[in-house]
C-alpha cells in the first residue's frame, strides 16, 4: 500500500485492524435521518441536522437556512432577517 493510499484511502471497515476497533463506526455518512426529512443539510459535507441547529453536527459548518420559515423566500448568506417579510431567520 503506498503512501497515499495509507493517508487517504487506506481504511478498512472489516471486521478487526491494528487499532483494535473493528467494525463501521457510521462517520461521515451523509444520510444520517433526523426527524424523518425536516432539518437543515450541511452545504459542506451534506449531514442532515435538527432544524433550531446553527452549526453542523458532523463538521461544524455555518448552517444558512434555505429559506424563510414564514414566507419560502431564499435569504442572502449571513442574514438576520428575511428581505421579503422582515423575519428573523438566523
């Protein structure tokens, strides 16, 4: 196994390894289901997260809400409120 392969591709998820663990531990999956579909995802690393989150779950990204929760309409990236109807939305 080469060297990048060891840095960047190199993990097994069988059943033992050298470190002991063994096993999926189920990181950095992007289908993590929260509350059926209601929630926001991660524009870094796509993780489903609770709707009231503000930061990502999984990598701690700024999560931007989609849209405004009273009136649908798309807010600029880091607004408080929304410039169609005035709600706070951050």
């Amino acid at each position: 196994m080469g060297v990048f392969d060891k840095l960047f591709g190199g993990h097994r998820s069988g059943g033992g390894s050298h470190h002991g663990g063994g096993g999926h531990h189920g990181y950095g999956q992007a289908s993590q289901n929260v509350g059926g579909n209601s929630g926001i995802v991660c524009e870094k690393c796509r993780t489903i997260n609770v709707p009231a989150a503000r930061f990502c779950q999984q990598c701690g990204n700024l999560l931007a809400p989609t849209k405004c929760p009273q009136c649908g309409a798309v807010p600029q990236p880091n607004a408080k409120f929304c410039e169609q109807c005035g709600k706070r939305i951050a």
